[in-house]
C-alpha cells in the first residue's frame, strides 16, 4: 500500500446552518478542514495509507481536530503539539447569484508559528512514496516557507514524489510574495496542480480568450499554460482545473493533465452545487491516488474531475467518497439514482 504524506494547517471551520447568512440565526455548525487535511482524509477514504502533518494545541479544540482525522483512518502521529489556539474560518456559503464568504481568524495559530526544530522531516518520510502540500501552507507567514522548504528537501533525499496545489490566497499575501515562494519550492515539485486563476495570480502565465465568469473557456490556452508551468520547472505532469462559473448555485467542470508529451481533458460536469469547499483539494486527491495505482493520463484526469464532482454534493471539507463511488461516475453514471 502506497503511503502519502501531506502537511498543512488544519482549521476550525464555523458555518451557518444551510445557506443562511452570517448570523441570520443564533447557531452556527462547526467541523474541521484545511487543504492539505482534505488531502489526507479523501486518500484514506480511497485505501491508502494517508498521514497528516501539522502543529497543533494540547487542548480540547485541538484534540478534537485530531480526532476528526482518526475518524477516517488518517495517521495522526507525526502531528506535533504545541502552540496556544487553532486556526478558524466563518463560511458562509452562497446560493444563485450570491457568491460565498470565508473570512479567516488564523492569525497565530499554532502551525503560523511553528519552527523548523519541530518537524523530524528524514523520520516522517521514512518509508513515504508521496509528499502533498499547497500555496497556503508557505503563505501563512513566520517560518513556513521554510519549513516547507525543509519537506521538500528531505522528501527528494528520500526518493518521495511531490505535488503542490498553487492554491493561491490573496488575503493571506501578496502575489509578489507568492511568486518568491512558490518560485523557490517548485523547483522540488513533481506534479503540479492549478486552476484557472492560480497560474496567473502566482507565476504570470495565463490562458488566453478565456472568461470564467460569463462561462468560455479556451482548451488551446490551458494548453499553453501547462506546458508554460511544465518548461519553466521541470514538472513531470500538469493538471488544471477548469471550472465555469454560472453561478454559486451552478458551475461546470472539468479537468486537464499535461504529462509532457499528451494533453488530455477529462469530460465535463455539470455541478448543482451543495458545497464547494475542499473541491480542489478532492481533485487532487483524486489525482495522486490515480498516480500511484498506475492509471494512464486519460483515466488518471477522469478519475480526478469524478472525485471533485462528487465532493460538490458533500456537506463539509471531507469527501466522504469511495473508489468504487468514483469509479462508477468516471464510468458514465452520473443519473444519480437510487441504489437499492
């Protein structure tokens, strides 16, 4: 069984019940997600052996994030403990032509404020076939993009395979700041993963004649993009998501992987939508198990978009979501009928 590892913080998320606003009522529901932890749970869903990565309190909150990731089977035992608070984001999801709001309150969180002396990189990845991090984890600020840097250094020193979601937050920092960072750690970074958006926003590169928003999207561009980010960094494979937004009720998607030598689109989803977040995070989940298990590009990116359509009907962060669910939506079953 192949083994993952993926590092990153893990926060608090606080949501109003169903699509009501920001304390339209008095309760608000609170589970746990974060990007690299969406990772880690969708890969033990799908089988593997999935360990999560991150610093957090000794506390009842924190060990309640912990749990959280046990429930599924996640590895937990790397996690360090320390630090005084975890980090927390409000969502308010959005509906039709109201688009949805995340306000982050991570500031000092106990993984913000890690050090390099916390994590036994050559001890984590002893016996790892893969490392996952993203954009975020480096932009949270202190110490982390070194600490990032140290991951990836060890995981080549152990012949572990890297992919990193751009992921690109533009409340947390700036685009400049972004490209300094993100420019010093792809140099390590086997697989890359993008969005419409992320490409542009951190490295310049865009595709070109394409309107996310009024819902046009140019198959030539994303093309050019991927080889753009694959001849700038040596990447072994580029995939992109490709995502129309009709609006925050309706979007289609769609995927493409790059692997040097063939583009491939996946087919494209029409999503009514009950929760986007962590739909990024699904597809590259999805991505890094097809990967492992040996799928050609074709099934791999097919695989992948599946994942991700499937997580816009869950509830929360986690994809709760397994192969054999995927694999049927892959196959062409989409009607969403009853199974009985």
């Amino acid at each position: 069984m192949s083994r993952v590892v993926t590092f990153g913080e893990i926060m608090l998320r606080l949501a109003p019940n169903g699509y009501y606003r920001f304390f339209q009522n008095d309760q608000m529901q609170a589970t746990f997600g974060g990007g690299e932890a969406n990772v880690a749970v969708s890969l033990a869903n799908f089988g593997l052996d999935s360990t999560y990565v991150t610093k957090l309190p000794k506390h009842a909150i924190g060990q309640a994030a912990v749990d959280s990731l046990r429930y599924f089977g996640v590895d937990t035992s790397k996690i360090v403990r320390g630090g005084d608070r975890v980090g927390i984001y409000y969502l308010e999801k959005g509906a039709s032509q109201r688009g949805s709001v995340c306000i982050y309150d991570r500031a000092h969180s106990a993984i913000a404020e890690a050090k390099p002396s916390d994590f036994d990189w050559d001890a984590i990845f002893e016996g790892a076939d893969w490392f996952h991090f993203t954009g975020i984890t480096p932009a949270l600020g202190g110490e982390l993009t070194n600490i990032c840097l140290d991951a990836c250094k060890a995981a080549k020193a152990h012949g572990v395979k890297i992919s990193c979601d751009l992921n690109y937050r533009g409340k947390l920092w700036t685009r400049a700041e972004a490209r300094e960072a993100m420019t010093k750690l792809c140099e390590y970074v086997d697989v890359c993963i993008s969005n419409e958006e992320d490409a542009k926003d951190v490295f310049g590169i865009e595709a070109e004649n394409t309107d996310i928003y009024g819902g046009k999207l140019n198959h030539e561009g994303y093309k050019s993009v991927a080889k753009q980010l694959a001849d700038r960094f040596g990447f072994e494979k580029v995939a992109i998501t490709l995502r129309s937004s009709i609006s925050a009720s309706d979007n289609d998607w769609a995927g493409m992987l790059y692997d040097g030598e063939n583009y491939c689109f996946s087919k494209s989803y029409h999503l009514h939508i009950v929760d986007r977040v962590g739909g990024g995070d699904s597809f590259g989940a999805g991505l890094i198990y097809s990967i492992l298990s040996g799928k050609d590009t074709q099934s791999a990116i097919e695989f992948a978009v599946a994942a991700s359509a499937l997580k816009h009907s869950v509830e929360g962060d986690f994809n709760r979501v397994s192969v054999t669910e995927v694999e049927k939506l892959a196959g062409g079953d989409g009607s969403g009928r009853v199974q009985r």
